[in-house]
C-alpha cells in the first residue's frame, strides 16, 4: 500500500492539478475528482490483487481499478502534491465489531483514503462518482474504525469523531 510518487505518468496529472489549484483544499478535490471520475471503479478480486493493490501508474494507465488500487492511486497522487494522505482500510458492514476480533486478513472489506488539510481530517472514498462541494460538504459513510496504513499509526483510528462533527445537522 505504500505509495509511489512523482513518475512521469503521475507527474502529468499533479502538473494539470497545480496549474488550476491554488490552495491544498482545491488540490485535494481534484485529485479527488480525477480518481473518482476518470479511473473507473471495477474490482477483480482474485488472486494476489484481492489484497495486493496496482501501482498507480498501472491504474492511470489502464483507467480502470478497485477500492485499494483507487485508495493507494489517490495517496500517491496528494503525497506527490505534498498533502498528507494515508490509505485507511474499513469495514463496511461491522460497525465497532471491528474494535475487538482478532486479526485477520477478511476483517477489512474497503479502502479509502485520510488526508489531513490544515489540521482538519477528512476521510475521502475514491470509489464514488461525481461529488461535488468543498471538502466539509462531502458525505463519508460512519465507519466507526479504521486501520490508516502510515508509518505513525499504531493501532485503530477512530473514524466516527470526524465523520460526526463534520455530518451533523442540528434542526
């Protein structure tokens, strides 16, 4: 999972970001954007790519890649930015179960992506299409956990404390 930067196929795509992107939030929305709407989300999950991810200049190059080929794609495109972003792998159906099993490798069944902007968290899922809005207007689904792939994480992180200040409406 660990991301590959700066090639000359990724370069391509960060010169086009940066030349109509002045801060790191229009920068992350449109890697975002290109990930979600350019690289078709299509999972072949057998084999050693039902856990190994492409490299993504495989997926550029191809336009077509599961949630952890997407996942590692993105990563690698917003590092190249120098945005910090890690690759979080989730459980989708098992809400908090995920705290307290033991491990192994089917716990995680979806890859997404943190990335960190101006001390903020923000949990992206390049698996979606055609989001629109600034980066606090963009729907995350409650994970509850997940396990960010980062040489600084030690344990679970918390997905809920984000995803809950960020997706609360008080009427």
């Amino acid at each position: 999972y660990r991301p590959i930067t700066n090639t000359p196929v990724q370069q391509a795509v960060t010169d086009a970001i940066l030349e109509k992107s002045t801060t790191p939030e229009e920068r992350v929305l449109a890697a975002l954007r290109f990930v979600q709407d350019e690289v078709r989300y299509l999972g072949i999950e057998m084999g050693e790519r039902s856990h190994k991810p492409n490299t993504p200049d495989a997926v550029i190059e191809q336009r077509f890649g599961d949630c952890k080929d997407k996942s590692r794609l993105l990563v690698s495109l917003l590092q190249g930015l120098n945005i910090e972003a890690s690759t979080a792998l989730v459980n989708t159906y098992s809400d908090l179960k995920v705290k307290h099993p033991l491990p192994t490798p089917t716990l995680f069944d979806h890859a997404i992506v943190l990335v960190r902007v101006n001390g903020e968290n923000y949990w992206l899922d390049p698996t979606r299409n055609y989001q629109s809005g600034n980066l606090d207007a963009l729907y995350q689904p409650d994970y509850d956990y997940a396990l960010v792939i980062s040489d600084q994480s030690t344990g679970l992180t918390n997905v809920s404390d984000d995803v809950s200040a960020r997706h609360t409406k008080v009427v």
